[in-house]
C-alpha cells in the first residue's frame, strides 16, 4: 500500500526539519527535496499501476464502518501526481528565493506540512478526516502567507485566517449534519445510506458545502481573501496556492462531495454553472484592470477556476474531461507564472507591470517561459490551455448550453486580452532593463524550464490512445457514484 | 427541536460578529463564538435523555448510552480552533505593532 506512504513521509519530514535545523538551512533543503521527490516517484508509480483498479486502505487493522480509511483510485491518484509534481518545481524554485526571508528552515517545514495536508484530504475516504487534513494544510498556507514579515502580509493572512475559518466552521456543521443523517463517516456509507432519507437533508447539506468549498476554491461571490492572500504570499507559496491549494481543498473536495457522495443533484449542477460563468467574466475584466503582476495572476486564478467549474456543471462525460485536464493545466502554467512573476520581483524589485519593460535580454529564461505561459493559458493551439478549454466549449455546444459556451469563448478571448498586456508591458516594453539586482539561480531556471515544458508536453494526454488510459478512468470514477460505494466497500 | 434552533442562532451570531464588527480581537471572539455554536451542535446530535457515558456502560451493546462518536469528532476539532486561534491572535499582535491599531478600517494597505 502505498498511500500512507504520501501522508507520512511529508509529515516526517516536517517533524525531523524543525529537530535538526539550526542557523544553516543546508539539512533542511536536503530533506525536504529528498521526500518530495520520494513522494512524486510513488505518486506516479500508483497512478499508473491504479489504472481502474480501486484500493483502500484500513488504518490500524478496523473494517470499514468503524476506521479512518484512505481510497487509492483514478481520481485521488491524478490529484496526488499534480501536487507533488508543483511542490517539487516550488522547492527547486525556493531554495535561492526564499533566503532573502528570515528563518528559512521554519519555511520548509510548514511547507512540508502544506503537503501533508494536500496530501491528506486527497487520500482519505472518510469525511471528519478530510476536515482534519483541510485544516492542516491551510494552518500552513496561514503561516505562509504571512512568512515575508510586512504588514501587507499580516493584514492579507489575517483575512485568509478569518475567511479560511468561517469556512471550515460551516464544512463541520455540514458534517456533523451528515453523521447525524446517516449515522457514518465513511465517505462510501454516506453515499449508500443518504437515499433513503429524507431528500430536504441532502438539499441542506449540499448548500452547506457549497458556501464552504466555494470559500475555500474561491469562486466568484466568495472570492474576497484570494487576490489578496495569493499575491501577498512569497512567489513559490504563491504558486502552490494558486496552482494546487484551492483545486486540492476546494475543487477535489467539491467533486468527491457532490458527485461521489451526494450524486450530482441537478439543481446544483446549474448552479456550478452559473456561478462558473460568473467566475469567468468578472474575474477576466478585474485582472483587465490590474497593473500588479501578481494581483493580475491571482484574479486570472478565479477565472480559470470558473472554467473547471463550468466544466463541472455541464456533467456530461465529455465536459468533466475537459475540466480535469483544465486543473491539471491550470496548476502548471500558473504555477510557472507565479514562480516569473517571483524571478522578476527578485531581478528586477518590482511587481508593477508599468515598471518592468523590456526584459528579453536580462532574462531570457524568464521571458521566454512567460510567453509560452502566458500563451498557454490564453487558449492557443499547440498549447495545453487550448485543448481543455476547446474540450469544455464543445461539451457545452454539445449539451445545448450555448449561452454557457459564448461565455467560455468570451472568458477565453479575455484571458488571452489581459495575458497581452501582461506580455507588452511587462516583458516587451519600451524601457529595456539591462542590469539586475540578483541573479537568477539555475534552480529557478530548471523550474520554470521544467513546466514550460509541461506546457506543451500535457498536450498529449489528450491523444485518444493516451487519454484512454490516463484521463478516462478519473472521469469513469466522477461519474459513475454507485461504482465507488461498491469498490471501497469491496462488494 | 428548540435547543437545536437556538444553537442555529448562537451560529450566526457569531457569523453577525465575523462580519461588522471591526475590532481584531472582537472578530476572533466571534469565529470563537462561531466554532462553539457549531460543536455544541454536533454534541447535541448524539445526546440522548437519562442516557450514560460509554465508559460507564459494563454490560454493552444493549444498554442505554450516548453516540461516543462526536464527543471524541468535538475533542480533535476543539484542538484545531485552539491552533487556529492562536495563529490569528498571533497575526492580531502582529497586526498591531505594525499598524498600532486593531480597527480594520485602519487596516488596508491592500487595494481591494
């Protein structure tokens, strides 16, 4: 078994950095890019050996109705291989960034912590231990957040702090309303038992954990503490935060919930796409307006968010393809934003995109990843942001919501309109930058080589032959409810 | 019936604090506030009248108990608001030598 595996190791990792670490931060590099890569290797060892194959794990020797279990199938395995494939780029990118920071080894192991958590609530099958996972890792993301020791940090954590916790004191409520329901914790049991009750409960219950994971994934009313906790956060946090924090807490937590346990209630399917379109669009025209770099690319966060929400509620197998592989995209190419974003704060001492310039012969590097991320996420071909939001545009084509669908086309095109200014004035500007303050470190340079990359290599997954064995069996586990209660409850 | 609605509105008075008030320490009172309407709750799920505790209970199955279960759910999330609180009373002190006030009107650097 190799799930407690991802739980564990991260977790000690965290515990032996805080033992060990003294002034130096050497030993604490070491060990924390030794288990996450540990943890990539076996991320993608049980992501290819699942295939559709279902594994649970009992802790501690109970049966099922009474431990804490941990589900390995399609879905949580694809979830594990993103989050470890970000943590490793953002520990490459860390290691000379974050020692401009006071007490770099305390920024390890929260980070480790940050894993765990992630780690956890994408592992486990059982409810109360999904919140107790949720609320380690956004203790850490708190502390984060907060690491750079300026006011505009503290003020951004506390909001996140205060957000973060009224969230999650809905998330209990909606559990402890569930157990009182169905008398089980076992996510599997709630899904069989729930049908045999009361409708109203799961009505209740469902818009219970609406408000919480939307707070969490920050879709569009509840996305207030995002740009600001995003932007404020050093760069590789940023990145980790945008690029698989809230898809990890909010959109996993979401789709486990409703179409796993809940089994995808119509009305709440609508009311995904709605509040996805309204993601799209609104958060399109904020970024239009920013001159931040990082407040532009937190606010590029809620509208890509938008478009795997859409993707969600259209609910044909077709658009939860595209949405998947939307997250799976989105984690990359923000990711390898944030990490430019920070190069150039680091190169250059400024986010302020009317200050930057013409940086192509300063930082190659950095500007050549930056376009071809900027051109992924604007939805152009060969790139992977095209193929998913093409996969999500012909779904709702397909499905009769065009209306849906010129949102996404116009989503797409606005994207792709404040990507351009981000390009013109940032990285091609008048104002040619010749001499930088530090230097960009080979590690931060193989991080962003290594997504851009991915960029263009995640393109394949789309193949038919490919895709049949690496997307199409997360969507058979989405979709199809009474298959999962029957393959963790082994019957 | 009543019990469980007068927890629903211990809820959301502290969901009325989080949101208007402007002190630091008030809105922390109120997420408190908050926290403990939705554990009480959990707690008065599993209560049951003239029941016992499942340690007092010799002889098992068929006896007259209360649901162990949330008081032990109640236990782990107690410990998790105390680390949460201690994190945003840290950030409310840290708040303060920084901007020295706890008024969040005066608190806003970040542009919305």
């Amino acid at each position: 078994m190799i799930l407690p595996f991802l739980i564990i190791i991260p977790l000690l990792a965290a515990f032996l950095i805080s033992l060990i670490s003294g002034e130096k931060d050497n030993w604490a590099i070491v060990l924390s890019i030794l288990a996450v890569i540990s943890l990539l290797v076996l991320s993608l060892f049980s992501f290819f050996t699942t295939g559709k194959d279902t594994f649970v794990y009992e802790m501690s020797g109970w049966k099922i109705p009474l431990t804490i279990c941990l589900v390995q199938d399609a879905l949580s395995t694809f979830m594990l291989v993103i989050v470890n494939l970000i943590a490793l780029t953002s520990l490459m990118f860390s290691v000379s960034y974050i020692r401009h920071y006071a007490g770099p080894w305390k920024y390890y192991a929260l980070f480790m912590l940050l894993i765990t958590g992630m780690n956890g609530v994408i592992a486990t099958g059982d409810i109360f231990n999904l919140f107790v996972f949720m609320e380690i890792a956004l203790f850490a993301a708190y502390a984060l957040v907060a690491f750079g020791a300026k006011a505009e940090e503290y003020e951004a954590a506390f909001k996140y702090a205060v957000m973060g916790s009224i969230s999650s004191t809905l998330i209990l409520l909606g559990i402890g309303i569930l157990y009182a329901a169905t008398s089980n914790l076992t996510m599997a049991n709630i899904a069989e038992v729930l049908p045999t009750k009361d409708p109203r409960i799961s009505l209740w219950v469902a818009a219970i954990f609406l408000t919480g994971f939307g707070l969490k994934s920050a879709i569009m009313p509840f996305h207030a503490w995002l740009p600001d906790a995003h932007s404020s956060a050093p760069a590789p946090i940023s990145s980790m935060l945008s690029g698989v924090l809230i898809k990890a807490l909010g959109i996993y937590a979401i789709i486990r919930i409703f179409f796993n346990v809940l089994g995808a209630p119509q009305a709440f399917l609508t009311i995904f796409m709605v509040m996805g379109s309204i993601s799209i669009i609104v958060a399109s025209y904020l970024a239009l307006g920013q001159w931040d770099l990082k407040r532009l690319l937190a606010y590029s966060s809620i509208s890509q968010i938008g478009f795997i929400l859409l993707g969600l509620g259209i609910g044909t197998k077709l658009a939860i393809l595209g949405a998947l592989f939307h997250i799976l995209n989105h984690a990359v190419f923000k990711s390898l934003l944030f990490y430019n974003a920070g190069a150039v704060e680091m190169a250059v001492g400024t986010r302020d995109l009317r200050q930057m310039g013409n940086l192509k012969k300063a930082m190659p590097v950095t500007s050549w990843t930056s376009m071809i991320a900027s051109l992924s996420v604007s939805g152009l071909p060969p790139f992977n942001g095209f193929f998913s939001k093409l996969i999500i545009i012909i779904a709702a084509v397909q499905s009769q919501n065009i209306i849906y669908a010129i949102v996404a086309v116009i989503g797409s095109l606005l994207t792709l309109a404040y990507f351009m200014k981000v390009q013109r004035y940032g990285f091609h500007g008048n104002n040619v930058i010749q001499e930088l303050k530090a230097a960009i470190s080979p590690g931060m340079k193989s991080a962003m080589i290594i997504l851009a990359v991915l960029c263009i290599v995640t393109s394949i997954l789309i193949i038919p032959g490919i895709r049949e064995v690496t997307l199409d069996p997360v969507v058979s586990v989405i979709t199809n409810k009474t298959g999962y209660i029957y393959e963790v409850l082994g019957r | 019936m009543t019990v469980y609605l007068l927890c629903f509105t211990l809820l959301l008075v502290g969901l009325y604090g989080a949101l208007t008030k402007r002190d630091l320490i008030k809105i922390i009172l109120s997420l408190g506030i908050m926290g403990y309407a939705v554990n009480l709750m959990i707690i008065l799920f599993a209560y049951k009248k003239g029941a016992s505790f499942a340690i007092m209970v010799k002889d098992g199955i068929n006896s007259n108990m209360v649901d162990p279960l949330p008081q032990a759910l109640i236990l782990t999330s107690i410990v998790i608001e105390l680390g949460i609180t201690a994190m945003l009373v840290a950030l409310a002190i840290r708040l303060f030598q920084k901007y020295k006030t706890f008024d969040i009107t005066k608190i806003r650097r970040l542009s919305g």
